[in-house]
C-alpha cells in the first residue's frame, strides 16, 4: 500500500510534464477552432481564451463566420475542388502502383533491380526539379489549370512512395501462395485480383490514406499546374490567398482553415492505426 | 510462376511510363535549360549558377535553410524521442500521441492560419489577441513582431511551427522503436542500481542509433524542401526566404526559367547525399532478405 502510494506520487512530475506537453500542441488549434465561432467585433476586441471566463456562457458563439467563408468568399466550392481533385488523384496512382509492385516482388525480368534502385531514388527527387518542363508540356497540351492534368501528376509523384510501400508489403507475402496458385493453373492476373488484393488490404488502405491526406494538403502541385482560379482551386490554394486579402479578419480565416481540416481530421482519428503502420513500413525496414 | 516473357512488362509499363514523364525525363530537362537564359532560348553557361551565389536573396535563403536544418532536424528528433519515451510510461499514453501527431494530418496551409494567429502582433496601446503577446502584456512586456523581427525571431518561429507538425511523425517511429527494446534488458540495469538518466544514454539511445538516423535524414530532406509553411506565413519576407519559395518566385513571378532551374538543381544537390543513403539502406535490406 505504501509502496503503491509512494510510486503514485514519484508519478506526479512526469505526468505534470507530459500534460504541459499536450497543453501546448493542442492550444493553437483551440484557439483557431473557438475563433472561428466568434463574431468578427469580439475577436477583434479581445483574446479567445476570454471565453473560458464564463465557461457555462455559450452565448458567445455564431455560425454566421463559416456561412460567409463557405457561401461568399467560395470556400464551399474550394472544398469540392479538392474533392474533385484528391479523390481521382488517390485511385489512379493505387491501380497503377498495385500492379507495378506485384511484377517488381514476384516477377522476373531483366532489369528488374535497376529499376527498383531508380525508384528508390526517386523518392527524394524535389519536385521543384519537375515543374518547368511539365509545366511547359501541359501548356502545349492545353492541360495546365485543368483536374486531369493534376490527376496525372499527382499520380507520377505518388508513384514512388506508393509503389514502395505496396513491394515492401507484397514482397512478404508467403511464397507458396503463388506456387500453389500457378500449379491450379492460375494466370498471373487471376492471382493478381484473387490473391494478392484481397491480401493487401491493410498496406492498400495505408497507401490510401497517405496519398489522400498528401493531396488533399499539397499546395505546391496545385498552385503550379491549377492556379489560382476559382473555378478549379483547392482549399489549399484558396486560404493561402485569403490570408494575404484577409490578413486581420481571424474569425474568417480561423473558419476557412477549419473546414479544409475537418476531413483529413477524421480521417486521421478513424484509420489512425493504418496511417502509423505506412509510416513505420516506409521508414523503418528490416 | 506461369509468365510469358511479356507479362512482367504489362504490368509495370504505366508507372515506368508515368515515372518517366513526371520525373526522370524533367530532371534531366531541368539540368539542361539551368544553363539557358530566362526563356531557355540563349546559352549562358554557368551564369544562373553565378547568380545564386552571389545574390543576397539566395545567400539569405542558403543560410535560412542551414538555420533550419540546424534547429528544426535536432529539436524535432529530440522531442520525439523525449516524448515516445515518457508517455510510455503512463496509461493514457495513446492519447497524448494522437494530440501530438494530429497536425500531421492537416495542410501547412492550415498550420500556417494557426500559428500566424498565435503570432499575431498589435500596438502595445491595443488588446493582445494573439497568446503569445497576451502572455507578454500579462507579464507587462512590451509586444513582439514575431513573424517580422529580424534575423532570428522571425525565423526561429516559422521554425517552431514545422518542429510543431513534424515531432509526431518523429515520435510515431521512435516509439516504435523503442518499444522493442527488451524490457528484461532495462530492468537488469536497474537491478544494477544504473538511474535511468545513464539507462536513458547508455542503452536506450545506442540501441536506437539507426532508427534516429533513419528520422533526422527523413527531416534533413523535409528541411530542404520547406516551402509552404513561409510561403503563407512571410512569403519570404524580412529576411525569412528559403530555397524553395525563392525557386517558385524566380519560375512563377519573374518567368526566370533559367535561374528557377538553377535553384531547383542545387536543390537537387543538396538532397543527393540523402538519396544515395536512401539506395544503400535498400540494398542492405534486399541482403537481409
């Protein structure tokens, strides 16, 4: 009993430094989610915290911020854009990916391991060392500030990650699925479709919420190849220019950049465990 | 397998093709107008190289990206180790992890709104909205230009905002890490009467040597790359510019394809080291397996 006692209070300074911790990465963003609920004549007058002075006061709060941002200033049809954007921009590479990995982990050809270590390199190319010349060919092909231009090439960018991933993943599959497979008589494809998918699932759905948290947050991609027009910009692009037009008014910038986080934030709180495992599978291996 | 000669090609032909056209051929493409003039239409040689290293604007953000590999890749590494190894030592341990990795799903964009906010900077005469300068006025200091202090404020906090969304990504890896280090192994030094300050330098970290190395070359690369989070919060101003965003400027606001590619493959450059680390990382693990 004692002893319990006595290990409970030596608890007490790593707790008390582990809760400060806490306190101070989640404070900014409480501060950006209540003020994105205040009128804009209070956050102007004073801090967010001034609301936690009357906490069983709930009067302090309005809608009337994110009506303005999504309605008039178009954050609605930013959110559809990137909608339109990440959900095409995470399939296309995946196919594509899946079926690269599995001929890289179960296939023989020649050239095979060159073309796995340019991959690998691939990895870190900035992508700064891409954009003039693509830029340049989706000018000529009419494809700049258009959703299938970036699909594309969001999906050539995503390629290296993703297929990485996928071959670590594949690659561990147990070889006597395959042999068994063929001796049935199975082409490659039906083993494909029918036994390597199905069994893929849990690095299918890592690579799946990877590629869409980065596309959904890239800014870079979509401001060189979309641009800023409305008509086609994502979230991203769209608050990165209301903070330049709309540097002090924070109750709507708090709510323009709330509602580009609601999604990856569920996301993220739903398939967390997934997220962890593709990110421990693409750096720490073997 | 049952394959013909041909099957292999089938399915690996779409990424090869993509990867050459979003990559490997613009690399290259890249590399060769750098030595071009702005429209790519005059040879210069080496003169947009000239120009990167004798621009003060360049060797500002030279030595911005240097200050940011200097404190962010040691802060961010340190406090996701600190972190992964306290928290496992106390039950609501997966929730302080998930607070601590959740910016790690929102944009920098988003990043960006929030700590230009905790930034945010007003007349000592007028009220603190931003916490940072309220914390100031409470203890009657006079308020700071965070994000407009020159040289290092400004640059430390556009810092603090990446070490903010990176250290969970560090943390995740470390604690895994960590977690599989033996326990038996921890307890016979404590048996051994080591405190757990030595058992924190004598074992822990040699035993996590790779992983951390694997972490800080991640943010080495990360680091270099940094474009978003300065790009909302200064775009470059007061001294704050980096690599990138002076890559995008000199490409989309002055139409200077050349110097753009010039910036882009001493960006290239710098990250070479990290990719040739990367290769050699794969080909031990191909001998693993």
């Amino acid at each position: 009993m004692m002893k319990k006692l006595i290990s409970t209070f030596s608890k007490v300074p790593l707790n008390l430094v582990i809760i400060i911790i806490a306190l101070i990465w989640i404070l900014p963003s409480v501060g950006l989610l209540v003020t994105s609920f205040r009128p804009s004549a209070d956050v102007a007058a004073s801090g967010w915290w001034t609301i936690f002075e009357h906490p069983f006061n709930f009067t302090w709060h309005t809608l009337e911020n994110y009506q303005e941002v999504i309605v008039k200033i178009g954050i609605g049809k930013a959110f559809l854009n990137s909608l339109l954007i990440t959900i095409p921009a995470t399939i296309i590479p995946i196919l594509i990916a899946s079926f690269a990995a599995y001929a890289f982990a179960w296939m023989e050809f020649p050239g095979r391991r060159l073309l796995f270590i340019i991959l690998v390199g691939l990895l870190v190319v900035p992508l700064q060392m891409t954009m003039i010349p693509v830029l340049r060919i989706f000018n000529k092909l009419g494809m700049a500030g258009t959703f299938p231009g970036i699909w594309l090439a969001h999906t050539g960018y995503g390629l290296p990650l993703i297929i990485y991933l996928l071959y670590n993943f594949i690659s561990g599959l147990p070889s006597e699925l395959f042999d068994s497979s063929s001796i049935d008589g199975a082409t490659s494809f039906q083993i494909f479709f029918k036994v390597v998918i199905p069994l893929s699932v849990p690095a299918l759905a890592s690579v799946t919420i990877f590629q869409f948290l980065w596309v959904w947050n890239d800014l870079l991609v979509a401001l060189v190849y979309l641009g800023g027009t409305p008509a086609v910009a994502p979230l991203t692009v769209r608050i990165s220019a209301l903070v330049g037009s709309y540097g002090q008014d924070w109750e709507l910038l708090t709510a323009a950049a709330f509602v580009s986080m609601v999604l990856p934030l569920v996301l993220f709180l739903g398939l967390q465990r997934y997220f962890v495992r593709g990110i421990l599978a693409g750096s720490v291996k073997g | 397998m049952r394959t013909r000669k041909i099957t292999p090609w089938l399915y690996i032909t779409p990424a090869v093709f993509l990867l050459t056209f979003f990559l490997i051929y613009p690399s290259i493409y890249t590399t060769y107008i750098s030595l071009f003039n702005y429209n790519s239409e005059k040879f210069v040689g080496i003169k947009n190289y000239l120009y990167c290293f004798t621009n003060e604007i360049m060797l500002t953000s030279f030595r911005n990206n240097a200050l940011w590999v200097i404190v962010f890749v040691p802060l961010t590494v340190f406090l996701g180790l600190i972190i992964a190894v306290l928290v496992d030592r106390v039950k609501y341990e997966s929730i302080i992890k998930s607070l601590i990795f959740m910016p790690m799903a929102i944009s920098f964009v988003g990043a960006g709104v929030i700590w230009k906010f905790v930034y945010d900077y007003r007349p000592a005469s007028a009220a603190q909205t931003g916490i940072l300068n309220a914390i100031r006025a409470a203890l009657n200091l006079e308020p700071l230009p965070w994000l407009i202090q020159k040289p290092w404020l400004n640059n430390l906090g556009l810092i603090i905002v990446g070490v903010w969304i990176w250290t969970g990504f560090c943390m995740v890896i470390l604690s895994a890490s960590y977690k599989s280090i033996p326990r038996e192994l921890l307890e016979a030094a404590r048996v051994d009467g080591a405190n757990e300050f030595k058992i924190f330098w004598k074992i822990i970290l040699p035993l996590m040597k790779p992983t951390l190395a694997v972490v800080a070359t991640t943010m080495i690369i990360n680091v270099l790359k940094v474009f978003d989070i300065v790009y909302v919060m200064t775009n470059g101003n007061f001294n704050t510019e980096v690599i990138a965003n002076r890559m995008y400027k000199e490409m989309f606001i002055f139409r200077n394809y050349g110097r753009a590619s010039a910036i882009a493959v001493i960006l290239l450059v710098l990250i070479i080291p990290m990719i040739i680390i990367n290769i050699q990382r794969f080909r031990e693990q191909e001998a693993i397996r």
